[in-house]
C-alpha cells in the first residue's frame, strides 16, 4: 500500500512516520525496511506505509493481518482484486499459449481489439487498435499518431491533468510532480489551458451551488479552449479526460463546444479514458455522458482486470496512416495472457452488469454522502459519476483545506479504509464495481467518522 497523501506536498514524512509508528506491526516494519533500503524514493510511492500479502476482491489485508476497505486501488480494481474468473483465464492461457513473439499474431489478441472496436463509441467502431504495457505508453503512441495524421507537433492539454509519467504523457499532463524539479524540459509543443472546475473555477467566478452557473461564467474554460485552439490553428491534438478523476465534471455543453473547435481547427480529439472507461462512471465510457466521440480513446488500468498491465488506443477509421512507422512496437504488444485477463474482465463487466451497478450504487452513495456533508461544514462538495466520487474539503474561507483532509485519510486508515486525495483537498473514493452494499456503508461510515475525527480537539 503506497502512502499518497496529496497532491504537491505529498508522502509527508512526519505524518507517515507517526501513522506508521502507531499502526503497523512488526511483519509489516520488517518489509518497510526492506523495501526503502532497496528502491530508489519517491514521492507517492517510496516510502510506503504498509506491505500487503492479500488482496482480494474489495478488501486488502497488510502483513500483520491488519485489513482494509479499498477505495483507491491505483483505479484498477473495477472488479475487485483477484477476480476468480479474471485468474481462470489466465491460467488457463498459460498453459495454451504463453508468449508470442513480434511478427506473429495469436487468436487472443485478435479477438481483444475486435471486441474492444465493437464496444467502443460510435465514431470509432470500425477503426484500428494497437495495444501498450501501460496508459503512459498509450498515450505516447496516440501522441505519435496525431503527429503523423496531422502532420503537426503541438499537442494542448489542462494544467492538473495527468496522462502518464513517462516524458511525452508528463509533457502533456499538467501536475508539477512529474514535470518539475530537474525533470524538464520536456516534449516541445506542449500547451496548457486551466481546466473545468466548476467548484473551484481557476477563472474566479463562484460556484457556490456545486452546479456550474453558466449564465455567470459563460463556460470561460471551453472559451478559453476554443481561442487557443482558433488563435494558434495549428495543433496535432487535445489531449484530455472527458470527465477528470479527480474527480470534476465538464459543464453542459463543454465537450461539444470542444469537438467542433477540434473539428473547426483540424486538431484530433484524444481522450484519455484511462481511470474512468469501462463501467466506472456508471457508462461503459465517461464520453457518453457528453454525447461526444473522440478521434482517438485511450484505455488501460482496469483493462487488464486488476492483475496484468494492458492498456489499448483506439483510433477512428482514417487514421490507420502509420504502416512505415512503429508507433508502439511492444516486446508484449500482442502478448496472449494479457489479452485473455482482458477478455476475461470484459465478460464480468458485460455478465454481472457491472456498468448498471456502479450507475446504482453510485447515486446510492452520493445520496449518502450528501447526507453527511449536510452537518459538516469542512465539506465543500460531494461530486461525481457512477463509483468515481469527490468530497472536496475545505476551510471556513472556502480555501482548500488540506491538512484536514490529509488528516481525514489518515483517520480513516487508522480505522480500516483506503482512499485517494487529489489535488491536496478532495477525498477521492474509487470503490470495485463489484463491491457489496454493506461494504460500501461500511466505508461510508467510515468517511463521517474520519471527518469528525479530523475537527475533533
């Protein structure tokens, strides 16, 4: 269990150290000693606050048996940790075929990219898929696609965002953790515009209600977008999450003004679904809430069914303008286990309803959740979409409140629950999609307790 506090000031030791003091046992402190005398620090890994030795399904126990509820699961956990039906086909497909080396293909990976055309949005049905060891490397190679269509290198993407750590993905992702420090200059051609945040709009205008006032703002952000995109008319791509994990959601009309800016301009559409595709919103994608299709769709974490990295970059038909090039050319590109984990998730998603359920269980808990923030004024929003959900804390002068909620994450590890902060201030809880009911109260209850913890003298 990685200890990730916040964004920016992250991985504090003292905090971690006096957490670590008061909860961890002496199996656990063996293998923390362990573990930082031989991986290189640094922040939101290295050092850790506990080893785990079981993971499986919405629970995670550490190394002295102590167990939590697993609401951040690095947003793999669609199906809960260690599916049976995700570890059969695995086991199954080693023992058929294990490995396929580069110039050969294998029924596997064919019936994957087949399946995933088939699910994806409507624009990119009959397009072309390549497949990635990870998100990162996807990104980089719809980047590279981009500059090969276009035949431009500029990509615009949003501060705060992140697509990956590698150094095309961190060009384009907008968070100073993977970007500064020694770790420019990056990828040339990569702007930033302020992102959608309706309760925190980096614009200035209020949003009190939660509710974006469009009438006020006159959606500033997708106005802004637009006239970098028109004023400089010569981007390869948008690079972007149509709903951020954070999370935050795109006032109405944002993406559509976007896709016909894109359009208007001859700039692809990438987006980056990564976190939120396959069922975590309560929508098989988070671009249908939009109504929007993009050029090219990013996916990974979830895909390989929380056991094995996969990820996959769908690009629409007429974008298949590569054939001399290697745009990913992985040594496991094709590889015929990882293609059966997915299929395996895939089938789950589809047979259990898994879409449906988030969509029910999360207004479920936003229900919930609303009921608690009502008494508690250190929240100062409860946002989100499906089992994707943002308790953004703040300050009595609305300011973000970041002690507090690193204080809040640490209550709640001490009684049993796991969860992200983002952007310093916002509790962000990403449970399985297959999670039971009264496991989902129990991490709820989880979270009141932790807040009252957190403003208790």
């Amino acid at each position: 269990m990685s200890a990730e506090p916040s964004e920016g000031d992250v991985n504090r030791s003292d905090r971690r150290a006096a957490w670590t003091t008061a909860h961890v046992g002496t199996a656990s402190a063996a293998l923390l000693a362990r573990d930082e005398a031989v991986f290189l620090r640094q922040s939101l890994s290295t050092p850790c606050l506990a080893a785990v030795r079981r993971a499986e399904g919405s629970w995670i126990e550490d190394a002295d048996g102590r167990r939590y509820l697993d609401f951040h699961g690095n947003s793999v956990h669609h199906l809960g940790h260690a599916h049976p039906r995700v570890l059969d086909a695995i086991r199954r497909q080693l023992d058929d075929l294990a490995f396929a080396p580069r110039r050969f293909t294998c029924e596997p990976a064919i019936r994957l990219a087949e399946r995933l055309r088939a699910l994806a949005p409507p624009g990119l049905r009959d397009g072309r898929v390549l497949f990635a060891p990870g998100g990162s490397e996807a990104i980089e190679i719809a980047l590279k696609l981009a500059r090969v269509a276009t035949g431009r290198f500029k990509t615009l993407s949003f501060w705060d965002a992140f697509h990956g750590a590698g150094f095309g993905a961190a060009s384009v992702g907008g968070e100073a953790l993977f970007r500064g420090g020694g770790i420019g200059p990056l990828l040339p051609g990569a702007e930033h515009v302020p992102p959608f945040a309706c309760f925190r709009c980096p614009f200035g205008f209020p949003q009190p209600s939660g509710r974006p006032d469009v009438g006020l703002c006159r959606m500033a952000c997708a106005r802004t977008l637009a006239f970098v995109l028109g004023r400089e008319g010569d981007f390869a791509a948008l690079v972007a999450e149509p709903m951020r994990a954070v999370p935050y959601l795109p006032p109405p009309g944002f993406w559509a003004d976007a896709r016909a800016e894109c359009d208007a301009t001859g700039t692809l559409l990438i987006f980056d679904e990564i976190p939120t595709g396959l069922g975590k919103t309560g929508r098989l994608f988070a671009c249908e809430y939009a109504g929007v299709d993009p050029d090219i769709l990013v996916l990974g974490k979830a895909l390989g069914g929380g056991v094995l990295p996969l990820a996959a970059v769908i690009a629409r038909p007429g974008l298949d303008v590569a054939e001399d090039l290697a745009l990913g050319h992985y040594t496991h590109e094709k590889n015929p286990v990882l293609a059966a984990a997915a299929l395996a998730t895939l089938d789950v998603i589809e047979d259990d309803g898994l879409v449906e359920r988030a969509a029910e269980l999360g207004a479920y808990a936003m229900g919930r959740l609303a009921e608690i923030a009502a008494t508690r004024p250190l929240v100062g929003e409860v946002r989100g979409a499906g089992l994707l959900i943002g308790v953004e804390l703040v300050r009595s002068d609305g300011t973000p409140a970041v002690d507090a909620a690193e204080a809040v994450l640490y209550a709640a590890l001490s009684r049993g629950l796991s969860f992200k902060l983002t952007m310093g201030c916002v509790l962000t809880l990403s449970p399985p999609l297959t999670i039971s009911r009264p496991d989902l109260d129990r991490g709820l209850d989880i979270v009141a307790e932790s807040l009252d913890a957190a403003v208790r003298p």
